[in-house]
C-alpha cells in the first residue's frame, strides 16, 4: 500500500507537476531589445461644459444666475426674503440694461421698512460654507433716491436662523455702480452647504441688481479663479495638455451657439454667455484665457480645438467664401495664444493680463466630424489646414476623422495629410478588455493618433471599478503602442452628482458643493502616469489567463459562443535615466493570479522596490461622495526581488511594480 502510494508521488511528480507548472502565467521583460519612446505627451486632460464641469464645478463662482439670463420668465435660483414684517418683490427687468451684454437686470421693490427685505441666491445646489474662510461678493446695483443707506451681505443657513458671514456695504444714488464685499466666516462652524447668499436692506424703495458673484478663495488665489480641491486631483494625474473647449461644446447646436471665444474675453461684465449643448447655459466665466491659465496653473500644453463649420445639429458650410470668416476667426484665436504683444490679438491678450504668448503645437479642426453625413469635412479641413500651416508652419494639425475609432472610418482625408487622427472610443470594460490590443498591429504608417475621447462607461455618476479594469487594460495598450498613439485623454473629466448635475453617464471626477472625489478610473489614470518611463520595455506573455462572456443574444444568433479573451493585460517602461522599471498588470478577473516575472538582460535588479494596488472586493464597487476614498491606490515596500520572481495578483485588481535595474 505504502509502496503504490509513493508511486503514484512520483508519477504525479513526473508527469502531472510539468503540466501545472506549464499554466503558471508568466511574463519575460527583455532588457536588450530597444524599445520605442513612450510619448511624453501620452497622459493628458480633456475638458467641455458638460455635467455642471465650470459652472457649479470648476470655475469658482458660488453666485448661480448670476446674470439673470438662464430664464428669461423668472429669476431661477433666486428668492425674495422677507423677515421680521418686511414687504417686498422680485422680478426680471429689461429695461434696466447694465450694457448690451447684461440687459436683464434683478428689480427688488420694498414695500415696508418694518423689517428686513432681500434677495437670495441658493447657488449650485447650495452655497458651501467652509470655517475660517474669506469670500469675495461683488454686484451691480443701481437704486432709486430714497433707498440710499447700506445693504447687508452675508451668507445664513437656508432655514435663516444662522448668520455665517455677513457685512455691510454703503450704496449711493445715481446709476448702475459695483460694490465689493468681503465676507469671513468664523473658525468654528461645521462645513455646510445647506446655505444661501443674500443681499438684504431695510429701506424701502427699488433696487436694481446685475452680475451678482461671490468667490471663495480659488487656486493660486487667482481672481475669477478654480476650486482648489478640483485643480489638486488635476495636478496629481500629472496631466501633460488639455484639449478644449470640447466636444460638442466646441461645435454647439447651431452656428450662433458654437463656443464665442471673443465673447468670453476680458471683464464678466463684458461675457453675455451662450447657452451650452448639454441643456443649460453657460456663464462664459471660463473663458478661453481661463483656460490657458488653467494649462499654466496644472503646467499642461494647451490642445486647441477650432470651430470648424459643423453644428450638432447637422448644419454645415460648405469650403469655400461662406467658411473663410470661420477660418479667420481661428487664426485670430491661434494668435491670441501665441501671438506676441505687437499682433493685433497678443496685444488683446496682453491687455486681458497675459502679455507672455502661451506654447501651441496642436490645433484640433473641429470635432467628431465624422457625423457630418454631408462629406463636407474634407473640403473644410483642407481649407483650415491651408491656412493654418501658411500662418503658423509648424503648428500640428488633428482632424477628427481618417482614423479607425468607434465612429468608424467615414471618409478619408483626401487632399491633405494631418499629423494626428482624434479618435474617440465609449465602450463596456468587456469592449476595452476586447480591444486591449488594439493598437499592437496598427498602420504606422498613417498619421500619428491621439485618443481625444476614450471612457470604459461603467457606473455613474462616476465609474466603478469594473469600468477602471477596462480602462486599464486599455491603457497597457495605449502605452505600449505610445510610439504611435501619442496622446490621450479621458472624457468626461467631471460631474456635479446633485440631482440634474450629470448629463453624460461615467465620468472621472465627481463633486458636489463642498466635497469631491476620485472615481476608480481617475485613480487608475493617476497610476498610469504617475509611474511611466520613457522606454517601452519588450514583454511577451506565456499562459496568459483568459475570460469568457455570457452569450449575449447576439452571439447565440449567430450561434456561436464568445471567444475567450485574455483576463491579463500588461505593459512594461523603464525610465532611463533613473533605471527604474514600472511594470503594470491588470487582473480582470476575479481570481487571484500567480504571475512569474523574467526579466531578461537586466544587469541586477535591486531586491527592494515598491508595489502600487488599486483592487476592490466586487467589480461594481465605486467611490461615492458619501465614501470617496473606497478604493484608492495602496502602496507597499516590496522585498526578495530577484532576475526572477513570482507574485500573486488580486482579484479585479490594478498592479504596479516599481523595481530597480543596476
Ligand atoms: O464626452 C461627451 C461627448 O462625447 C463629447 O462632447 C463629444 O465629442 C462626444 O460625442
């Protein structure tokens, strides 16, 4: 008995043990082959009004309508406040213009004096109200003889039983004059954002308000400025250009609500707004030098996208005169960019606060034209392109079809060759993980390709975990192919999670007045970037682990089964100058992965280096504004590092090794 037991070891040993060995994956990085550039430009931001990203996001400004333009029947997002016996009323008035672009104006009549009466603004879903901290109002107003005197500006809880901040401002007669206010909390209240902004009186008579605005402090303190919690998730993905002012934000629905570069120039009380695609109208606060302030603040390379003669709506212009005007207009916003102070729109610049010209090597000829069914886009990027390259040679140019996305390849650019196709890619994590390898056998010889817009769109208001795994197999590929695909950016960046904040489903970066966070995808993206070499390394993959998909009813139609697909994704850089190594891996699945490492012609490799984890228990776990930091990078010192090692991945888990070559 004894005897045939130890056989059987043996047999097991010889012949079952080889084949078990057999499917451990295993991954052999080699040192020696040169690898190509990974693009420094690969990891970059892509930005539109869309989801409340500026107003009630981004941009600073607490004051919502502040204008009184986002209904032209009644003052939305405001209230008449009457206490303690005061009398009064509210409503639009047109015949009180500020200027030509401010003609709607805010009209308070109050009727009694016993009391106190105001207006009230609730902001964007509530007016955040922080310890310690000083806010900024500033308004227009204009009122008649007898209620001279001074107006109360504070910010009170919306029930108006607590006073948070409050002073008070000398108004005098005559026509229409600015005040500013400034307004300090005390240290010891609890953040909250169940507030509201008033100015308030206890006068009688009428008082005329326009361009209301209140700013608590923003990034680098700059006036007009960001919130500051938004710009530091930006500046911690290390994002190296943004592509603005979108998407179909850029484009509008018709010619007349395309993005008003001109308009959005200088003072606010200059900026009239326009209404945004995405159903609600935008202030114009983030104007296109906000932009290039916000490139300089994060440190990004500006991507410019032009109007290009196509609305969302299907409205084109054919090449020719008709398009000229359009293309003129572009030249003169390239040139307020990076023109100097001698040029007609650098002087404008100038004038604006910014005399430095800003770097521009992209320029985007409108976007997604490839929904334009009329075939016009040839004619129009080649009239763009001419003109841009006789003004501005060396300036690269990305048309918005010729690639082969998930738009399709509708036409071909015929007459003139860009340098990047943008193409864009929203799919399931199945479709990422699918098409991972995307770009291994892609034409090089076509122009080079930017992925202005790719989202894996799983969860919302923002990502879950699942859709951060399809991200990040996506991206081993993206980085792997980065001599190619030299430029990328995630789309949508952000969305208020109020309720009516999010029109676009799966988004990035999600916050509400107070508060923000980062869904699993941005940390995936942070990961990506954070940790990147200028080399890809060669890897080549043994026994990589694979999944399989229910049969959705279109394959048992076809009557075939899905095909398997790999549940581990991978790519390697190595930095030269530092000699580190990053290698990523994605386990898809949820099974933990034992995964040897080979590396090859490596010279030493350090026994200590650091490990980076970013996993979740349940592919549809996410972050939340009520649990923001659910899932977040872990980051580990890893020991016993050799040529060779084996480690094992989590389940539904982001992976990245740091080691150290010699
Ligand atoms: O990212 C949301 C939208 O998707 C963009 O505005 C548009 O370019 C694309 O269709």
């Amino acid at each position: 008995m004894k005897k045939r037991y130890l056989t059987s070891i043996i047999l097991l040993y010889f012949f079952i043990s080889p084949s078990v060995k057999a499917q451990t994956a295993k991954l052999t990085l080699d040192l020696s082959k040169a690898g190509v550039n990974v693009s420094p430009k690969l990891y970059g931001l892509m930005t539109e009004e869309i989801n409340y990203s500026y107003d009630g996001g981004l941009y600073a400004e607490l004051i919502r309508n502040r204008v009184f333009k986002d209904n032209p029947k009644e003052p939305e997002h405001w209230k008449i406040i009457e206490k303690t016996g005061g009398k009064g009323s509210i409503k639009l008035d047109n015949t009180q213009p500020l200027n030509n672009e401010l003609p709607v104006s805010l009209k308070l009549n109050v009727e009694s004096s016993n009391g106190t009466v105001g207006i009230a603004n609730e902001g964007y879903w509530g007016i955040p109200v922080k310890p310690q901290t000083t806010y900024k109002a500033s308004f227009y107003a204009k009122v008649s003889d007898e209620a001279s005197g001074s107006l109360t500006v504070s910010i009170e809880s919306n029930d108006g039983s607590v006073s948070y901040a409050s002073s008070q401002v000398n108004i005098s007669k005559g026509g229409w004059k600015k005040y500013d206010v400034t307004l300090n909390t005390a240290s010891k209240i609890q953040p909250t954002a169940s507030a509201r902004f008033i100015i308030s009186t206890q006068k009688t008579g009428t008082y005329w308000f326009n361009l209301v605005s209140l700013f608590p402090p923003t990034y680098h303190n700059t006036p007009n400025g960001n919130r500051t919690d938004l710009m530091q998730l930006m500046a911690d993905m290390k994002p190296s250009f943004l592509r603005f002012p979108g998407g179909n934000y850029l484009e509008g629905d018709l010619f007349a609500t395309r993005f008003p570069w001109k308009n959005t120039l200088g003072g606010l009380e200059k900026r009239a707004g326009h209404p945004s695609p995405w159903g609600y109208r935008s202030s114009d606060g983030m104007g296109l030098l906000e932009f290039l302030d916000w490139c300089e603040d994060l440190k990004m390379e500006p991507l410019l996208a032009v109007y290009a003669g196509y609305t969302l709506r299907g409205d084109h212009l054919e090449a020719g005169p008709f398009l000229k005007p359009f293309v003129d207009e572009a030249l003169e916003e390239i040139e307020y960019v990076t023109g100097d102070v001698n040029t007609k729109w650098g002087a404008r610049r100038a004038a604006d606060g910014h005399p430095k010209p800003f770097k521009l090597t992209y320029i985007e000829v409108g976007n997604e034209d490839g929904f334009d069914r009329s075939g016009s886009y040839n004619g129009r990027f080649t009239q763009f392109y001419d003109a841009i390259k006789a003004k501005y040679p060396t300036l690269q140019i990305i048309s918005t079809i010729g690639g082969k996305d998930d738009l399709g390849q509708r036409f071909k650019i015929e007459t003139r060759r860009p340098e990047l196709f943008d193409e864009h890619y929203y799919r399931t994590a199945w479709e990422m993980e699918e098409d991972a390898a995307h770009y291994d056998n892609y034409d090089r010889s076509s122009p080079k390709i930017f992925v202005g817009e790719w989202a894996t769109r799983e969860g919302f208001p923002t990502t879950n975990m699942n859709a951060a795994l399809g991200d990040a197999a996506w991206m081993t590929g993206m980085e792997r192919n980065s001599d190619h695909v030299v430029m990328s950016c995630y789309a949508p960046l952000f969305v208020n999670v109020n309720p009516g904040g999010m029109q676009w489903k799966s988004d990035l970066i999600g916050y509400n007045a107070l508060n923000s966070f980062g869904s699993p995808s941005y940390y995936a993206q942070k990961m990506f970037s954070s940790y990147l070499g200028d080399k890809v390394v060669s890897v080549s993959g043994e026994n990589i682990p694979t999944q399989t998909r229910n049969p959705t009813k279109k394959d048992s139609t076809a009557g075939r089964m899905p095909k398997p697909i790999p549940s581990l994704f991978y790519v390697a850089t190595k930095d030269s100058k530092t000699g580190s190594l990053f290698v990523k891996v994605v386990n898809a699945s949820g099974k933990a992965q034992t995964l040897t490492l080979d590396i090859k012609s490596a010279g030493k490799i350090a026994a200590d280096g650091k490990l980076i984890v970013l996993k979740s228990d349940k592919p549809e776990d996410t972050n939340t504004i009520d649990e923001p930091k659910k899932i977040v990078p872990v980051t580990q010192k890893i020991k016993g590092l050799s040529k060779t090692f084996t480690r094992v991945f989590d389940p539904y888990s982001i992976s990245i090794l740091q080691l150290q070559t010699k």
